[in-house]
C-alpha cells in the first residue's frame, strides 16, 4: 500500500480491530453525512495544537488548526468538492488543486482530518481488539516491539454514543507486561456533531491577496551533484552534507507530524544499521516542523538511535532545505547520494514492503 502523499499520523496509519458486534467509530462515522468536531493533538500530555472540523462526504471540508499557547494560525485546508487549498501562514504560499474524490486520497498537514481518516476506512480498522481487563470503550492494537519498548495504539470510545475520545500512542519498557503504558502522543476528540446542515459556503476559502500560490518544484534529477547545507542536529549544533563526504548518504526529509514518515523510519533504520559497515549513513533532517515538537519525539523514540536526526532551522518552507534546495513538495522524500557527492537516486513516500531504498544502495555501490 503506498501511503507516501496521504500524511496519515503514526496513530491513524497503525490498523485497528473491532468485533463485528460493536457499535465502532466505523459504523457511526462512515455512516455520517456530515461530521463536525474539535481535535487536540497532544504531545507528551502537552496539547500541541487545536483542529476545527466540518466535513461533507465524500470530499467536502473545511480545518482550521491553530497553536493553543498562542493562538496562532497553523493551518487552514478547504475543499469545495471541485478544487481544494490549503494554507500555512509559516510558509508563505498557499496551496490549489483538484479536490480529491474522498477523503482518503486527502494530501494535509491538518490535524483534524488527518487522524480522523484512519477512523473514516473500515480497512484500517480490522486489527483492533477490546479485551475483557479493559473498561468498555477501550479497543487496543496488539503490541509491537522497537528498541526496547513495546507500542500500541489505545482507542478510547464515548460508551453513549460510540464516538471517538482519544487515539493515543502509548508505550512501555519492553518485556515489562505489569507496567503502566505511557501515553506518548495523539489527539484528544470533542465536540461532535453529526449529520447536522453545513452551509455549502463555509467549504470555501480565499487566502490573503497578498499570499502568492505556490507552484511544486521539481525533485532534483540523477546523477547532479547534492547542493550542501547546513542544519542543526539535536544538540543545537551545525551538521553539513559535507561532513559525511566519502560515505554514501541517506538523506531523509521528514516531520514528527507525517505518518507515512513514522512509519518508513523502522525500514529506515533497518537499513541504517544494516548498511553502517559498508560505510552508509542516513541523515533524518525534520522539516516544517516545530522545534518543540522534534525535540519532544526524540527522546521518546530512542529506537532510531541508528539515524543521525538533524532538524532545518528555516522557519519558510520555499527557503528551507527540503523544498528550496532539494524541490521537495511530500514527505516523507529521501535522496541516495553516492561517495563522490552526486545523487544516486531520488524515492517519495513509502511502501512497505519496497526494496527501492535497498536497490538505490546496491546502485550507489553499497549493496
């Protein structure tokens, strides 16, 4: 399955599973016209950012995602049904295109709707358990293992009305099965309503007329030579391209945000490690991201100690790394880049299952 564009969270991209008996967010959302609600992501138990929704199925929305501290503006995503736009104020343009014929083939940064697409796809619900020791509500995904902790997802019901409360990723030291799971990030719900009229108009949006539209670069061809830069890593120090001259690189541009990069970043240091004695090394950089929100993730995920993480300080997407050197426009976006500097390969998104990294390593002279 390709999930490179959708930008799915990690908590919305890990399938669940509910007995066929239950009253589940499947039968009570997909079954609904129009859904209004407010979601807060939460990072570390600190609400990160505020969602606004109103959706019309199959493709009609409108998100307004803004700071809780400062009530900021983050992210506006409108779609009319024929063409959508989204605008981030931090990046100085704003997006237009067709609309998509449903919500799942939505490309955001919006909170809202991003984690509301895995409760919106009876699909991504089909490995999702209640066990009995829980209270009513509760629904699990089983455990997975990674760098000694063991992860799920714990989905927290209204037992009244079998609307969503929290999606949470929680963890705990693995092989530790009596202690308490640490909740680590997610989105708290609120707020819903349902199939109540949504006016046609509020699906529609104009950005500042001093906002120009953004226009996707091009990734950057074959075989030309990888412009250097120069990042922060996560002590605060400056980390060049050119520090790993004579290695192969792995360049990954990703966001703590981006669950198609949450999910690649396993394969990734997989590859990391495997590949470290033939002299590859994979630079993470985390872009259009909050610093605040990179260095909360890092200590939370010391599984991928493999990686060498650095994060752009650019606070512009068309004057950052990724999209101003490297004519990135989805994540998560990786660059092979051969010992002699030039790029070797370029691959967007991630299937799993894809040996395109492996393959792009063998052709770098690393495999």
């Amino acid at each position: 399955m390709n999930i490179g564009r959708d930008l799915l969270p990690f908590a919305a991209l890990l399938a669940l599973n509910v007995p066929a008996s239950a009253q589940t967010p499947p039968a009570v959302l997909i079954a609904a016209k129009t859904i209004q609600f407010t979601a807060t992501k939460v990072i570390g138990g600190v609400p990160e950012e505020i969602s606004v929704a109103s959706l019309a199925q199959p493709n009609k929305a409108f998100i307004r995602d803004t700071d809780p501290k400062t009530k900021a503006l983050d992210t506006i995503y409108a779609s009319d049904g024929i063409m959508q736009t989204e605008y981030r104020p931090t990046r100085g343009h704003y997006t237009k295109s067709a609309a998509p014929a449903t919500f799942g083939d939505v490309d955001t940064h919006a909170i809202a709707l991003s984690w509301i697409l895995g409760l919106l796809d009876a699909a991504q619900l089909t490995r999702f358990t209640h066990d009995a020791s829980d209270s009513p509500g509760i629904y699990r995904t089983a455990f997975q293992e990674q760098g000694g902790k063991d992860s799920q997802e714990k989905l927290t019901l209204d037992v009244a009305t079998g609307l969503p409360k929290e999606l949470m990723f929680v963890e705990r030291p693995h092989g530790t099965a009596n202690a308490a799971l640490v909740p680590v990030e997610g989105v708290r719900f609120s707020e819903w309503k349902l199939n109540a009229p949504i006016d046609a108009r509020s699906f529609a949006f104009k950005p500042p007329p001093s906002v120009p539209l953004y226009v996707r670069p091009n990734l950057l061809a074959d075989g030309i030579q990888a412009p250097d830069f120069t990042a922060d890593d996560k002590n605060g120090r400056p980390v060049k391209l050119s520090d790993y001259k004579g290695k192969v690189v792995v360049l990954d541009f990703w966001a703590t945000w981006c669950g198609p990069c949450q999910a690649s970043l396993p394969h990734t240091t997989a590859i990391a490690k495997q590949y470290a004695a033939k002299g590859v090394t994979v630079l993470a950089v985390n872009v259009w991201d909050k610093p605040n929100a990179f260095q909360a993730w890092l200590p939370t995920h010391p599984q991928y100690a493999a990686l060498h993480f650095a994060i752009d300080p650019a606070t512009v997407q068309d004057k950052g790394i990724a999209t101003g050197l490297y004519g990135v426009s989805g994540i998560p976006t990786q660059y092979v880049i051969g010992r002699n500097g030039r790029i070797v390969k370029s691959i967007v998104g991630y299937d799993a299952g894809s040996t395109s990294l492996e393959d792009a390593l063998k052709a770098a002279g690393a495999g």
